[in-house]
C-alpha cells in the first residue's frame, strides 16, 4: 500500500525530461485545457484522477479513495494528496504533454522520478 502512495505521481524508472516527444506545459490554462472533463489514468494501478479547475482533485487507486488540492505556481504544477488516510506529501512538478492524449509528471519540479498518465 505504502509503495502505491509512492508511484501516484511517479514510477521506478526515471525519464529525463523533453525525451519521447514530451513538450513542457508552463502555463495553467493550457494544463487546464488538457484536463478538462477528462481523467488521469494509469490502468496498472488502477488508479483514476480528475484534477478539477477549483483546485481539488478527486479520484481512485486500486478502489480506495484519493483526495487532494492543486495549484499552479511558477510553472509546475503542486499538489497534496490523500490515499485513503495515507497522505502524500505536498510537491512541485514539471508537466509535459505527448500531444493530447498523456501527461508525465515529474517531482520535484523535474529533477526525480517520473509517472505519465493517458488522458480519458
């Protein structure tokens, strides 16, 4: 359980940045626009999120409930987040679109490791 809370917003395997056709999104209307009405998956996790525009984001992982609250700052995107009593703690991440269909996040503000999410 401990090690699902983890991979939320990253994997094992880190991914430099800009590689595999990745573009940065540094602007949060454009991050907006991607979101919109659609939900982050990562179907191994079975983890579902919705990141809404009032700044919560609301979802599920392997059927337990996700919370939290966002905000755009200087770029990244930063995010707190709770597994079903399990907090994970607040961060700073790079985005990066692979045109409208993925997302990657990358913690600390792009300098660890890396989760990509399809868009549905």
């Amino acid at each position: 359980m401990l090690r699902l809370a983890a991979v939320l917003f990253m994997l094992s395997v880190p991914v430099p940045a800009a590689a595999n056709g990745f573009e940065p999104v540094k602007d949060k209307d454009r991050f907006l626009s991607l979101v919109k009405d659609r939900t982050l998956r990562i179907g191994l996790y079975d983890l579902s999120i919705s990141v809404l525009p009032d700044g919560r984001i609301d979802g599920t992982a392997l059927g337990w409930k996700i919370t939290g609250n966002w905000s755009w700052k200087d770029g990244y995107f930063c995010r707190e987040m709770d597994w079903s009593g399990t907090p994970i703690r607040y961060n700073c991440q790079l985005v990066e679109a692979q045109g409208a269909d993925r997302l990657r996040f990358t913690v600390d503000q792009g300098k660890g490791d890396s989760a990509t999410f399809r868009l549905r």
